[in-house]
C-alpha cells in the first residue's frame, strides 16, 4: 500500500491538475537492485540504457545510447552523470509488485518502470514529460525543482537529441529521501538533481496521441472498405462558380469519415489489440504442455500464480454483457462461463491457491487457466 496517499482525494484534486509530493509513500523502502546491477544491465543488449552527461563546454548535454562496455563506467566522470534503465519490470518481478501498487490508475495505462541512477549533481536536465508519472526516490536523496507555467517551443535546447528546457526558473523545491514520491502531471516541467549517489525509480502512464490513435484504427480497417464505395452526389445542381468547394460537400465528406469511426465494436476490438499489444514481444515467451490435471497439481504444489511482466491483459464488456479478453495484442476465444476468472487474471498479476480454489470446480475456467499457462500467459514463481 502507498502510505499517506487518500486514492479518492488524489484522483479529484491531483491526477492530471497539480502536483504532488507523497512523503513516506514506502516508508523504510530498500531499492532491490543496486548501482553495480544497474550498470551490468546496461551492458546488455535486451536492455534500453542510457547516459546523460552534464558538459561545461557546448553543448551542455550529451547522450550517449547502450549497450555499454563496462569499461564505460570506470571512465565516467566523478559526478554530473546519470544513467537511465527502462523497463525494470520485464526483468525483476520486484518491479513488477511495485507497478501494481498504482492499480487504482487502469491497468492499460501502466507503461514501464524506469530506473534513473545519478551520480553527486546528476540529471537529465530540465525537461518535460508528455506522459503522468511518479517519482520514487529509491536511494540517497535527490532536489526538485518544478514549475507550472507552460513551457514555450522555443525554451527548449537545439541541435541536441534531448528535449531539454534551455531557461528554466524553479518555483517549487523538494528534497526527497529514500521513500519519498513525487507525481507529475504531463508537461509540467521539472528539474531533478542528485545531492550524492542516488537513484529514483519513475512509474509512468502511457498517454497514446491522437496521431497513434488515428494512425492505428485507419491501418487496422482500411482494407475493409471496398474500393467500390465511391463519393457520389445524385443531388447536385448546376453550379455558377464551378470552382468553388461547397459547404454541401464538405458535409458530405464529413459524414463519410464519421460513418468509418462510428461501430462502437470495431472500435472496442481494435482498441483492445492496441492497448495489449504494445511494445510487447512474445518471441521470448516459454510455452508449456501441461494437462489439466498437470496444471492443477503444480498449482496445488507451488500455491500461487503470476501473470509475467510482459504480458499486457485486458478486457472489454460488450453490449451482451460478454467479455471480451484481449492479450499481447490478441483477441482470445472464451468458453461459457469465464468471464469471472478473466476479469481476476486481468484484475490481479499474482494469485494464491485460495485465491483461485471456488473457480476450480468448473471445467471450463480449469481449461482457460491451464491453456494460457501453456501458451506462457501465467507462470508459477519459482520457475
């Protein structure tokens, strides 16, 4: 549970308006990895990795991209350095708890963890995020800095692959300790700095745009409309100004795109393949081949039941009051009678034996378990 945090008053005065700093959100919290794991994972090539170095000379910030070799970290500078992990979850099921305890935020909107390690004075410069966020301070302690005001196009550094805030005034300061969160509505700007050694772990929400939005629903249905259907306009009369591009047709056209975006079902199954399915990959996904009396033996041997990192679920209620179960970007067929132990595995990453024992008797949510399991959609933790 997140201490000192009332969900309800969070969600009217605070999500999406203003800020807000959560002290003792984990009281005594003890980071699960530390500096030298971070830096091994960023020498690995299935981890995004990062370095942001703070220069003197111009320009002042440089990025550098991992994979790193490890002889990276013996030459970087004492301070004015931080390196940035991204999706700690899919590697450390530690992390993976951690993101569940924002489940009071949909589920679809969870995007990643991000570990941000900074040596004494080191950030990633003043910046906004386009995306809502929370900010853990997982170790040592870190200043910030926020304004509210909007941020102009022309405040924000050229010629660098960063969006960083060229002239930045604080109105607000914070130092936290290890513990200590911070959430930030998108686009306020912020500035954070390490006093010593220290890391911070950002929990972020996905915020599609209406380009992504857009893009993906006219990709996914363009090749349903028959070339046959053709603008047509029986009605017309004769037109003085033969030029001009009537009020009437633009109507027209008008009511053509609104007519492809207005089945609410194609909507529901695209949204559901879309939400699921990204940035997710299952080549790495280990399938299995247990029976159903397999299955429910290893159930009743380990006593519990994860959903990994990696696999986004969600469901949909249709208009028939039927679920609709949609995982990594698939829509999934579904016997009678599991719509209540869908809802749990979308609802809940880990279960126990007791969780799960009243949905055991029915056939058919024994299969639905025992086939995602199979298909490596539920694992038991100590594989």
């Amino acid at each position: 549970m997140i201490h000192n945090l009332n969900i309800k008053d969070f969600l009217q005065n605070y999500w999406q308006k203003k800020p807000l700093l959560i002290r003792s959100a984990f009281p005594d919290y003890i980071s699960p990895i530390s500096a030298e794991e971070l830096a091994g994972l960023a020498c690995e090539d299935f981890i995004e990795s990062r370095i942001i170095l703070e220069q003197k000379s111009t320009p002042k910030w440089e990025l550098e991209n991992g994979p790193f070799p490890e002889s990276r970290f013996t030459s970087l500078p004492k301070s004015h350095w931080t390196l940035l992990i991204q999706g700690l979850n899919k590697v450390f099921p530690e992390f993976d708890d951690l993101l569940h305890e924002f489940n009071f935020i949909p589920s679809w909107r969870v995007d990643d963890l991000m570990a941000s390690y900074a040596a004494p004075d080191g950030s990633v410069g003043p910046h906004i995020d386009q995306y809502d966020v929370f900010l853990l301070q997982a170790k040592g302690r870190r200043k910030w800095m926020i304004n509210e005001t909007p941020v102009r196009e022309d405040n924000f550094e050229e010629n660098i692959p960063l969006k960083i805030i060229k002239e930045f005034k604080s109105e607000t300061e914070w130092v936290l300790e290890a513990g200590d969160m911070l959430y930030l509505p998108a686009n306020v700007a912020h500035y954070g700095i390490g006093m010593e050694d220290c890391m911070t772990f950002s929990i972020g929400f996905r915020a599609p745009s209406y380009a992504e939005l857009l893009s993906s629903y006219v990709d996914e249905h363009i090749t349903d409309l028959n070339d046959n259907l053709r603008y047509r306009d029986p009605d017309l009369l004769p037109e003085q100004n033969n030029g001009e591009v009537t009020s009437d047709v633009i109507n027209k056209i008008q009511e053509l795109l609104i007519s492809q975006f207005s089945d609410k079902s194609k909507i529901k199954d695209w949204f559901g393949r879309f939400i699921t399915e990204y940035l997710n990959d299952d080549e790495n996904m280990v399938e299995n081949t247990l029976s159903t009396s397999e299955f429910l033996s290893a159930l009743k041997e380990t006593g519990l039941l994860r959903r990994p990192s990696t696999v986004r679920a969600n469901y949909l209620v249709n208009q028939n009051n039927k679920i609709s179960l949609f995982i990594n970007g698939v829509k999934q067929e579904l016997k009678p009678d599991t719509d209540e132990i869908v809802k749990l595995f979308c609802n809940q990453h880990l279960n126990t034996y007791a969780d799960l024992k009243s949905y055991l008797d029915n056939k058919n949510t024994v299969d639905f378990l025992c086939n995602i399991y199979n298909q490596g959609y539920l694992e038991f933790p100590d594989e």
